[in-house]
C-alpha cells in the first residue's frame, strides 16, 4: 500500500504570503489528486497531475514522478484559502480506483 | 453537474442504537466509497463497492456493514453505534473504466457528522 506524507500538517499565514505544502508517497503511480475541503463542507477536488505542473487561478500543483513528490502552492493567499489541503494516490493493480490519502494540511490564512 | 448526496449533515444518536447514513450519486457511477474523517488521522476508508449488491472491506470495517441494493445508492450501518464511531462519514462515487484503466478521480457528498451519545 502506498504510504503518503504531507507538511506541513498546519499552517499559518498572513494574507498575501506565499504558501506551499508538500505532499511525499511511497511507491510509484499513475496520477496525483488534489483536494479542499472547507471548515465544515465537503471535499472538493483540484488538481490531478500526473507530470510537470497545473495551474489553476491562484493555485498551481507540481510533481516530480522520479522523486515520488509534489507540492501545491497558493500565491497572494487569502483568507478564503482557509481549509484543509489533503493529497491522493491511486492504489495499483486491482485496487487502483482506491485512494490513499494524506492526513491533510490546515491552512489558515489571517487577515 | 456531479452530485452526492447525503441523508442528513448532522445526527445525533444514542449507545446501542441502529444507525442508517444513506448516499446518492446522480452520475452512473460504479464505485461507491464511505469513509470516516477523524483528526489527525485523516480519511479511512471503511468500505467500498464495485457493483451492485458487491461490496469489499476497507481499512476499519469493523462494527459497520454497508448495503448497495441500486446502482445510485449506497448505505452504511451501524449496528450498534458506540461512542468511538462519533465521527464525521464522507460518501463518496467514481466511474470504473474498463480495458486496463481505472477512474479514480471520487466526487464526494457534503459530509455527515455523526454524534453518539
């Protein structure tokens, strides 16, 4: 089973800072996930990247397959970034349509 | 527009009693998730179904059981809820593509927090 690593595992910022969070996993996969999810909502997803980088308004995902990691970043965060930021891997063979989270970053961003 | 639906977002029962979350998805979508969310411990995934009436344990199955009767539905059960499955359950459906490829990308339902008392 793919083990997955995320930090840092709060954060928080001032708005307008920069913010990356990392996301690390164990064994080689097809593709990466993204996901939000809000205090108190569901879970949204935002990114799936299987190679270089995504960009989506102010948040772009980057992975580097080789070294089995990657990071999302949030540029002039706000404080409606506010939420937790969790990564997903796809499982292998049989059990691929499963996926293997991380524990989630928190993100608050303060005005 | 994907949907997932969840029966109620917040419930509150007691010790011992029988408890029914129901989730539906509008997407004709194969695979069906439930989860729960827990801090520090992230999403774990309790049982999953592939098909109809199929269903396969997840990682803490234990004192739960899930039902898939229709395509569109699927509903997890505890027996007798205790204290230690107070928790936030998270539904969750993908599309299952066949010939070699698998979707993995899950659209989830809003979520229900569950109290037992």
């Amino acid at each position: 089973k793919n083990e997955v690593e995320q930090s840092p595992q709060n954060l928080t910022a001032q708005e307008g800072e920069f913010i990356t969070i990392n996301c690390s996993y164990s064994v080689g996969i097809s593709a990466l996930h993204w996901l939000q999810q809000h205090p108190g909502g569901g879970i949204v997803s935002l990114f799936m990247l299987s190679s270089g980088k995504k960009k989506h308004g102010r948040l772009i995902a980057t992975i580097n397959i080789q070294e089995k990691h990657s990071s999302l970043h949030i540029t002039a965060s706000h404080p409606r970034d506010s939420a937790v930021y969790i990564c997903a891997v796809p499982g292998t063979g049989a059990g691929s349509y499963q996926l293997t989270f991380g524990k989630g970053t928190k993100l608050s961003v303060i005005p | 527009d994907v949907k997932v639906t969840q029966s109620s977002r917040y419930l509150v029962k007691r010790t011992g009693e029988k408890v029914f979350l129901e989730c539906v998805q509008d997407m004709d979508h194969e695979n069906m998730f439930w989860y729960r969310q827990d801090p520090g411990l992230g999403l774990r995934l309790i049982y999953f179904s592939y098909d109809v009436k199929m269903k396969e344990k997840g990682d803490i199955p234990e004192g739960y059981s899930v039902s898939r009767e229709k395509k569109e539905r699927f509903s997890l059960i505890l027996e007798s809820a205790s204290t230690n499955q107070t928790s936030m359950y998270l539904c969750a459906s993908s599309l299952f593509k066949r010939a070699g490829t698998a979707a993995h990308e899950q659209f989830f339902g809003p979520g229900t927090r569950l109290t037992v008392l």
